[in-house]
C-alpha cells in the first residue's frame, strides 16, 4: 500500500570515526587488515537495536527522545539514505526528506535553477518542475531574490526556498526533522498549514521534533525511543507525558525505565508495581460512558498492589481524540501526600460538575511515583462521551449568562441540538 | 551493469547537474563559456613559443613540436582532470548524500561529463591549429581527425572507471586524494604524451615498461588520429578499448563494493 512503511527487527550501528580508527588511510587499510576483519563491539556503535514498526497510509508518527536516542537514524533508514545493518525495512511510494531543507543548493546558480536540481533531486521530473514553479516561488515568498544566486539569501530565505520545493514533491511519505524550527513566525505556520492539507490528502508524515506540543497537536502517534530502542508506542499526548515524566526523573538511570510491557495493550506501560484493574465513570450510581455537560459524575480507579510502597500518585489526564489536553490533576497536585498503599482497592475522583463542552474524550489513568516512575500508566482507558442540549465549540463549557441593559431579545424556541446521543454501550 | 541503468535513469538529473557545474564555473566571469576555449588556447600559444623559439625537441613523428605535445596532452587533461575532482566529488556533495536520497553514482558520472564536454570543446582549437598548420605548410593535415570520436570511447570508459573508483575510495580513505596526486604524475611522464614510443632511443626494456602502461594505447590512437593523420593498427584499437572496457568494469565493481557505506564514511 502506497505510503505505508515497516521495519522488522531493524537495527543499524555504525563503525566509531575519528583518529583512533585505523581504516581512515590507505597506510591504515594496509598495515591493520587483520583487525579489519574483526567485528568488536568497541568498534561499533548501536544507533538502533532491533526495532519493529508499522506506520499505515495516512498516518502522522512522532519520533521523540533525547538525542542520540536514534531517532534521525531512524528517519535516515526510512529515506533510504542509511541501510540497516540487519532486519528488513520496507517502503511503499515515494519519500521525501525534509531532514536539512536546501541542503544541496549550489550558491552560484540561482533560487530558480537551484529549485529545479532540488525538485529533481527529490524525484521531480523537469516539466513537473516547470508546472510548479510558480507555486514554489508564491509559496517561498523572497520576492526577487528567487533569480539572484543561493549564496547572498539570508538563512531564512534559504530554508524558505527549500521547504516550497520540498512540499511541492508530492510525496507518499513526508519525513520531517526538525525543520519546522526555522523561519519566523508567519512561516511556520504557512508551513504547519501546508502540513495539515497534506495530511488531508493522505500523506504519510513521520516527524523528529523537541518541539513537543508540536508532536501532541500534530502526530496522531508516538514513538519514544531511547538508546536505539523503542521504549514507549502510542497515542501521542500519552506518550509525550511518558517522555516529560521520564525527562523529569532523570532519564538518566537505566535500570528505573519502566520497559514496554509487551503482552499488552501498547498503550499500557508500567512495572506492574501497582495494577489499575478498571476505570469506570459513574454517573450517580450506575456507570456509564455518557455523561451531560455541567453534571456530576466521577472517576473509579479499582487497583491491586503487587508490591508496598509509600510513593505513589494517583492521576488522571483528559484530552480529545484530536490530542488536545484538556485537563490533568493528581493526587499529588491536590496536596495528598502518600503514606502507604498495601491493599487492593479503589479510588474516586469526583466532578461536581463537569464542564466540558460536548463531544467525545479520552481519559488517561496512570499510578506512578512521585518521581515519574509509572507502575501503571495506561493511556486512553476509558472513553466517555459529553453530551449537550447545544453544540458548543470548544472544551470547555462553563456555566454562564448574558446579562445587558441596551439591546431586547425574545427567546428562541428552537434549539440547535446536540448530535443524537448514544446509548450505553 | 546496475550502475548504467541507474545513470540511464537519472540521465535528466544528471544533464542538469553537469549544467549546474559548467554554470557556476563560469557564472560570475566576464568571459563565460569562453574559458573553455580560451584554456586550451593559451596553452597552446605558449607551447608555441617555448617548444619552438626556447627548447625544440626533435625526434621522427614529432614535428611540430607543439602541435604534438597538445595532441596527447588533451585527452590526458581530460582524464586527470575528471580523476582530480573525482577524488573529492562525493566529499563535497556529502550533504546531499547524507541529506536528501540520491544514488552516490550521480556525482562521479557528472565529473566526467563536465570534463568530457570541457574537452570537446577544446577540440575545435585543435582542429583550427592543425588546419592553420597545414595552411601554413608546417604539417600534412590529418584527415583521420574525425576518428578522434571513435578514440574517445576507450578514453570515456577509462576515465569513467578511474573516477568511480577514485571516488568512493577516497571517501573511505582520506589520504587518497595525495596518493591520486602522485600517481597521476608517475602515469603523466611514463604516457608517451610528450614522446612517442616510436621515436624513443631508450634501453629496450624500458621501452617495453613503457609499453606496458595501459594510457600508451589510448594516447597513441587518439594522437594517431588528430595528429599523425592515419588509423591505429586494429591490434592498438583493441588494445585500447580493452583498457577502457577492463578499467569501467573494475572501477564500477570497486564502487559498488565500498557504495552502501559512503553515506555512512562521507
């Protein structure tokens, strides 16, 4: 299927550089041959140990993860640039790398004849690139700069000229690294703008940023890798809080990530520590996954403890399916401090009125030390469905009144409904 | 012969990478695309002088001077020309490797095209000097000289190997742009470019040394043809051609051995 992209068990390392190689001469090449041979693990460096991915057509992925962590090897495999050292990686339709946009523009010849060896180089035909050209030229906006030559534009008129062809490739998969850092303000969205349309039409991105409210507005997913390895996979504002909680703690310490938990859901993680064994909103009594805007309702975590402890909270996050946050709290931001937790049970977090504007959420529930370090951090646990008499845009909907002395105004008999409401599932 | 159907494939790209290096060479100077011309030229008018008024070597067949000398040393000019750049060719565009996915053969093929065609059209010099000379009555015009086309093709595919070769060699290896250097120059004075093998009075087994050199049937069938006015014996032309074949068959198969890791080593 065109645009969609898997690795099986793919792991690339790199031979170490630098003076203390001894193939980087001739002389070397001679005088060391038998060393050559030879394959030690001081000699090579492991970007990517055995990593297993899909993406499917259409779908926007965020790698995320300190540097080093592999990720732009990761997309340098993609593109086809590097070759996995072993495992198989397997693309469909064409890619284009927005990973240095401009990066081959010569600076003697012109913006215009810079765009068509970028276009081609990108796997453009030539008449492809002439029917383009105008929209390339509109969409980079340097005015008449566009026929002076590469070498005296301005860095931002560089990424600018090289972010049009680039987009203007018509990809099936688009891989971006970090780019979308450049250029000012009106630019960058321009950009994310162009982004988003290409993501209507289908177009499989795979992003590398540190810009993470970018990863969470733009990426329907996310990858967290670590030291080459995939450390965490899923929707991605629960994958970003993974990443911000273990950035926090000191990622530092190995042996303390919480490893995937393979037998699972992907988007579950934890030591298992502690267990959520359920989630379920109550509305009054009964539970439900249907709640009205500005009723009461609340939030049952029933857990089980595997192992005592006196470090633990107890949190909850909301977000939209779009990846919106729309709120977090926890027992530790409400001022609790643990004491002990040794029995199985269950625990409530109650909403005297929930104000949240009508539409579908998803509610996030994790147990994890105060440090970060999840016991049970699962993701999307439990959908629940906001309904209301009026379509309120938005998240929030709080309860309020319009009050005036100029204007007269009659009462509407006539509502305009909420979309019809499930019932339980 | 994977790496002909990739040129085949990118050639628009690769026509256009050529034009893009011809363009920035001469973009910013007065006198444009007539360097190509007036190169050759000059060098040509100061062989004149120096090999004619200062220093005038005779030997059978080599008459004149300067009009030999330019013969054989245009294909040559040609050839280590494109394996000069082709030794840093790959370095230079390592940004676009690393960068933006293009198959590494692009770069070392547009070295020696854009060297190819800085030679033909030099030719043009050399057709009018020979003309003028035999106006002049200095020298019987050859008539041969078309065939200079058919003596290109062993010197294509000599180069064209040489400079794959060359190319990803010296990305894995840094000191092989010195090395190139050097051996360029050994293989400049044991090519009979300025001699011939005909007319040297040399002990005989350095004349079978020379011999040995694979350029000598090159530079013999070029020179044959744009200078001495006959047609090499079949033997030579096969001799050469043989060289061109051997040399694109090692060179492509050297590149594909070390190409997987260019991106990697650039």
């Amino acid at each position: 299927m065109k645009g969609s992209l898997r690795f099986a068990d793919v792991t690339k390392a790199f031979r170490w550089q630098g003076l203390r190689s001894p193939h980087e001469t001739v002389k070397g090449a001679f005088f060391h041959r038998r060393k050559r041979r030879q394959k030690s693990s001081r000699e090579q460096y492991v970007a990517l140990d055995c990593v297993d991915l899909q993406v499917s057509t259409g779908e926007a992925v965020a790698l995320i993860g300190p540097n080093g962590s592999g990720k732009s090897t990761l997309l340098k495999l993609i593109g086809g640039i590097l070759k996995p050292t072993s495992g198989t990686v397997e693309v469909a339709g064409r890619v284009t790398a927005l990973i240095e946009v401009g990066a081959g523009f010569h600076p003697e010849i012109t913006g215009r004849e810079n765009v068509v060896i970028n276009g081609m180089l990108l796997g453009l035909g030539r008449r492809e690139i002439e029917e383009r050209m105008q929209e390339i030229v509109d969409f980079a906006d340097i005015g008449p700069f566009i026929d002076q030559p590469v070498k005296i534009y301005s860095s931002g008129m560089y990424v600018r000229l090289g972010f049009a062809v680039a987009v203007a490739a018509d990809p099936d998969i688009l891989l971006i690294d970090e780019v979308l850092a450049v250029g000012d303000e009106a630019f960058t969205r321009r950009c994310l703008d162009r982004l988003a349309r290409m993501r209507q039409r289908g177009v499989t991105m795979v992003l590398v940023s540190h810009d993470l409210d970018l990863v969470t507005s733009f990426a329907d997913r996310a990858l967290y890798l670590n030291r080459g390895k995939i450390v965490a996979e899923g929707p991605a504002d629960a994958v970003v809080a993974r990443y911000r909680s273990d950035a926090a703690g000191g990622s530092g310490r190995d042996d303390q990530l919480p490893t995937r938990r393979e037998d699972d859901d992907e988007m579950r993680w934890g030591n298992g520590d502690i267990e959520i064994d359920s989630v379920e909103l109550l509305v009054g009594e009964k539970r439900s996954r249907l709640v009205a805007g500005g009723g009461p309702c609340s939030l049952r975590i029933g857990y089980s403890v595997h192992k005592q402890t006196d470090d633990f909270v107890f949190g909850v996050a909301w977000h939209r399916s779009d990846g919106t946050q729309v709120s977090g709290h926890n027992t530790d931001l409400a001022g609790l401090v643990p004491r002990r937790l040794e029995t199985d049970g269950e625990v409530c977090c109650e909403y005297d009125s929930l104000q949240l504007a009508p539409g579908e959420y998803l509610v996030d529930v994790a147990i994890h030390a105060r440090n970060g370090l999840a016991y049970d951090y699962w993701c999307d646990a439990l959908k629940v469905r906001v309904t209301s008499e009026v379509e309120w845009p938005g998240v929030w909907s709080p309860p309020h009144r319009w009050r005036s002395t100029g204007p007269e105004w009659g009462k509407s008999t006539e509502y305009r409904r909420a979309a019809p409401e499930d019932t339980d599932e | 012969m994977t790496v002909i159907r990739i040129l085949w494939r990118h050639r628009a790209l690769i026509a256009v990478l050529v034009r893009r290096d011809l363009d920035a060479r001469y973009r910013a100077s007065v006198l444009g695309f007539f360097w190509s011309l007036i190169n050759p030229l000059l060098l040509l008018a100061v062989y004149a002088v120096v090999f004619t008024y200062i220093f005038n070597p005779r030997f059978p067949g080599g008459d004149p001077y300067p009009l030999f000398l330019f013969s054989g040393l245009l294909p040559w000019l040609f050839f280590s020309g494109a394996v000069l750049d082709g030794s840093a060719t790959l370095i230079d565009n390592g940004p676009l490797l690393a960068k933006v996915m293009c198959p590494p053969e692009l770069f070392p093929a547009v070295t020696v095209f854009s060297h190819l065609i800085h030679h033909l059209l030099a030719l043009p010099v050399l057709f009018l000097a020979m003309v003028a000379s035999s106006v002049a009555g200095l020298h019987s015009f050859p008539w041969s000289f078309p065939l200079v086309v058919v003596a290109l093709i062993p010197w294509l595919l000599t180069t064209g190997g040489a400079v794959f070769a060359i190319s990803v060699l010296s990305v894995h290896y840094r000191d092989m742009r010195d090395l190139v250097g050097h051996l360029l120059n050994l293989l400049f004075f044991s090519s009979p470019i300025i001699y011939s093998l005909e007319g040297l009075q040399v002990p005989v087994m350095l004349h079978r040394v020379l011999a040995l050199n694979p350029l000598a049937s090159l530079v013999t069938v070029y020179r044959d043809a744009v200078f001495v006015g006959r047609v090499s014996s079949p033997q030579l032309w096969l001799v050469a051609f043989a060289v061109g074949v051997v040399s694109w068959l090692l060179g492509t198969r050297i590149f594909a051995a070390y190409r997987e890791t260019v991106v990697e080593a650039v």
